[in-house]
C-alpha cells in the first residue's frame, strides 16, 4: 500500500467528519478546499503507482476545480448572504458525529465486501472512504437547514461518487470525468445565484422556512 494514498484517505475522512461536526460556514468551506485538494491529489499517486500519464493533469484539473474554484464561489456566497453559521440544524452536530462515526464503520464493511484485484489504486482504503463521503454529502443535504450546506453537501456527495469512479476505473476516458466537474459547477453556480436571490427577497436562507411559502 502507498503510505501518500492512506494519507490522503485519513485526510478526506477527516474533512468529512469536520464538514459534519461544524456549524461555521468558514470552517465548512476550509474543510471543502482540504477536501478537494486530496481528492485530487488521488490521480498523481495512482500514476506514481503506474496507472497513464493522463492521470497527473487530470488530477491537478480536479483538485484545482474542487479545492479553489467551488470554495471560492461559495465564500463569495458567503460574504453576499452574510450568512456565518448552521443554526438548529435537523440533526444536531454532535448526533451527525454519532451518524457518521456508524456510517463508517457500515462503508468500511462494505468496502470490504468489494472485489478489488487489480485495482488502479495503491490503497484499500478508497473504496470506503468513497461511500463515506458519498454519505456524508447525503446526509448534510436532508439533515441541514441553509441552502449553503444543502450546497455543499450536493459537492460531497459529488466527490465521493468521483472518488468511486476514478479509484476503480483508473482508465475512465477523461471526458467522462470531466462532464461530472462541469456539471458540479454548473449546478454550484445555480446554487449560489438561487441563494443569494432568495436571501435578498426573504433575508434568509432557510430551507424549511421557504416550504412554508404559500401561494
């Protein structure tokens, strides 16, 4: 096993665990750019463990879009909405650390469930840690109240499917993967143009609040 792989997965566990025990929107964000950075740091170790040249651009493309590019539009998000924390999220944030220790621990033993011979990636540990994260995107998207988090959590889950794909199949065509990307930031973008056009009509950016909307 690559030791700069497991780095790597214990580095996006983490950020998964701070994404879910954090209520301050900048320290979300800084998780998200933690987060990004790793996951596209994945397909430079895959080369150094011998998959295709193509990985090494593509890596640094991903890591570039998930790790600067989507933290940038959601702090600029941020600083227009004036929006600074989760406040009474559905799930409280020591109860979503809770989820997410069991939720874990369920990805590891389903990751152990997967066949992985001849596997592109020099560690084990991407697969659970692909479901993890694809967990926690889909959990911070049902559990949380601001249309920001909700946000994030749809990125989150987007890394751990982008994760899956690319630790599995180290010869994905990279116009597949970069179709999931643009599609990322495309709908970032709407997100971030819908929330700040809902906080400047309502003054506020919660969720259950605009479903109680009539008319």
């Amino acid at each position: 096993m690559s030791t700069s792989a497991e780095l790597l997965a214990v580095a996006i566990v983490l950020t998964n665990l701070a994404l879910l025990g954090s209520s301050r929107m900048g320290g979300l964000v800084r998780a998200m750019v933690v987060q990004g950075l790793a996951i596209g740091a994945f397909p430079v170790v895959a080369w150094a463990a011998g998959v295709s040249a193509w990985a090494v651009p593509f890596g640094l493309f991903a890591g570039a879009i998930k790790g600067l590019v989507f933290p940038w539009v959601l702090m600029r998000t941020l600083r227009r909405t004036g929006v600074s924390r989760e406040v009474e999220p559905f799930v409280s944030c020591g109860m979503s650390l809770v989820i997410g220790l069991v939720a874990f621990g369920v990805a590891v033993w389903m990751g152990s469930r997967f066949s992985l011979d001849g596997m592109a990636y020099p560690t084990r540990l991407i697969v659970p840690v692909a479901l993890f994260t694809a967990f926690v995107g889909l959990f911070l998207i049902v559990s949380r109240r601001k249309a920001l988090t909700q946000a994030m959590g749809y990125l989150v889950f987007e890394n751990g499917i982008y994760l899956f794909g690319v630790a599995l199949v180290g010869e994905l065509p990279f116009l597949v993967e970069f179709g999931i990307l643009l599609d990322a930031y495309v709908a970032l973008f709407v997100m971030g143009i819908a929330t700040y056009q809902i906080n400047r009509e309502f003054h506020h950016i919660d969720t259950d609040r605009l479903s109680r909307l009539k008319g």
